[in-house]
C-alpha cells in the first residue's frame, strides 16, 4: 500500500501551474493526479511523463471532479480566468473536495493581501475575495488556505504588467511618494511554497504569507541599481489623487480592455499601503530561500 500524498492539482499546463506541478514531481513523497481537459492533454505530457496522473475533464465536469479528488491529501487551484472559472470553477472543485474529504484546498489566489485591499481597488480582488467568502460558508472540514506572496518578480510583473521599473528605458515609475513596503516573490519561489503548504502535517490556517523580497519604492530602486550597475532615471507620474482619476478615466471607457487598468490598480494598492503581507511566514519552511529582488536582477541580466 502506498504512504505517498495524492495531491490533485487544477491548472497545470499554465505556466505556474506547471511550476507547482514539477516541485510537487520532484517530492518522492507525493503522487501528483492532475486535471486536464482532453484538447490540453498533450500540453502535460512532460508532467504525465515524470509521473502525474492525469484526468481529463474540465471545472464542469463533475465525474471528473470526483476523479481528480479522490483519496487527495490536498487540491491546489492554479486555474486562470473570470468569474466563471475564479468563482463557479473553483466553488465545484471545492465541493468535490469536500465530498472526498480532502485536508486541504489551495485557491488560486497568489497576489498581495486582497483581504485588506478595499472593494473595487482591484477587481480581480473582488472576484478572488467572493471565492473566499463562499468558501467560509461551504467548506465543512476542509482547511482553505490562501497563498499570498504580494507581487510577481519577474520580467513580465514587476518589470512589465505593473512596470514599477523599465530596463530599457532604465527609468522607474511612480505616483505618490512610494513610502510604503511592498511584496515581491518569483513565480518559483511561488511554486515551492505552496507545493510546501499542500503536504503540510499541520494546521496551516486561513492564509499563508511569504515574500522574496519586501521593500519601498526607493528600496526596489536601489536593490536594481546595486545589482544592475545601472542608474535609474525616476519619473514621478503624479499624486496618488491623480492614480486614482486615471483609474476613473479608463474604466469609464465603454468595454474598456481589463489590461489597460488592471496593473494601474494592482499598483495603486500597494503604493498606498494596502495588501501587505504582515507578518510574513517564510520561516514555516526553513528549506526555502527565496529569491530577492537583487538576487533576480543578477540572475536575469536586466
């Protein structure tokens, strides 16, 4: 008989998905089962390769479901999307998961504290704290953890989607005073932590907080040009007043693209203090050194 912990994961060929779904692999002590609809499956034959279990079906797919859950330790969400997926998906994974007396459930949150920014400052957010309040309702027994690591520290995120800095340009970007700390942590990091929270022996609670790095707007700009060898140029945008009308101006827009004011939101909260990750808990899982801003500036040449 098998003393592995079958954890079921949803959203694995996604790109961190995938990273949790290879730090789960590399733990001897695990079975991964993943859920993968049938036009995906060859996106997770590296995964099946290595040994993941695979189900086919997609969040609608109750047998599926029941599949996926089945004698699981935990079911880690890292599905992407809209309400329907954020909310209703997620909702069905976790009454499965109830129904087969999983531990533990992971939603696929993985951003700055959302339960201190106000509603309507982010609404990913406010989709992602809807998922939350259903699940304090409806979860019985099953612990709901939600991974919170601030924001992405990667090319893409701190360097690109929010673009607090621009290594082309070499200029950094800011509204306000950028006084406040904020949160960063790389996609992998992310990874490793929460593949740490899903075999957990111990009650975790409600949130799990970890952070690679966490400083000001002056702390992000130095630890760049220590590691860089480059000097910032800082262009100053405006009051945190004039963030706020710029928010206003574009969401007004008719069917206004989500992209065009996501980051400014997601930026608007930190720089105003909200979603800070108080306290952190990186030191629940010693064997995890996260990468620091400086650390990934070196490591990726920007």
């Amino acid at each position: 008989m098998s003393t592995k912990k079958t954890i079921a994961l949803a959203g694995a060929t996604g790109h961190l998905g995938g990273l949790i779904a290879g730090e789960l692999l590399s733990n001897p002590d695990v079975q991964l089962r993943i859920l993968v609809r049938p036009a995906s499956r060859a996106k997770a034959a590296d995964l099946e390769a290595r040994g993941a279990e695979v189900v086919e079906g997609d969040l609608s797919d109750e047998a599926a479901l029941a599949a996926l859950t089945k004698d699981a330790y935990t079911v880690v969400s890292a599905i992407q999307g809209g309400p329907d997926e954020i909310i209703g998906g997620q909702t069905r994974l976790l009454a499965a998961a109830k129904a087969a007396g999983v531990r533990r459930f992971v939603p696929s949150d993985f951003s700055l504290d959302m339960f201190t920014v106000p509603e309507g400052g982010i609404v990913t957010a406010d989709m992602r704290r809807a998922f939350a309040r259903i699940a304090d309702e409806q979860r019985g027994d099953v612990e709901v953890v939600h991974v919170l690591i601030g924001g992405f520290l990667d090319r893409g995120v701190l360097f690109g989607f929010i673009r607090v800095i621009d290594p082309e340009a070499k200029t950094a970007y800011v509204w306000g005073e950028g006084q406040y700390p904020t949160d960063w942590t790389t996609y992998a990091d992310t990874a490793r932590y929460t593949a740490a929270v899903a075999v957990d022996d111990e009650p975790i609670g409600s949130t799990f907080k970890a952070a690679g790095d966490t400083l000001d707007f002056p702390g992000v700009v130095a630890a760049y040009e220590e590691a860089s060898g480059s000097t910032l140029t800082v262009e100053r945008l405006g009051s945190l007043e004039d963030l706020d009308a710029r928010i206003a101006e574009l969401t007004s827009v008719p069917d206004a693209d989500l992209r065009s004011y996501l980051p400014l939101m997601y930026y608007r909260a930190q720089l105003r203090g909200q979603g800070q990750l108080e306290p952190t808990q990186n030191d629940r899982y010693p064997h995890i050194t996260p990468t620091t801003i400086r650390d990934y500036v070196r490591a990726e040449g920007l």
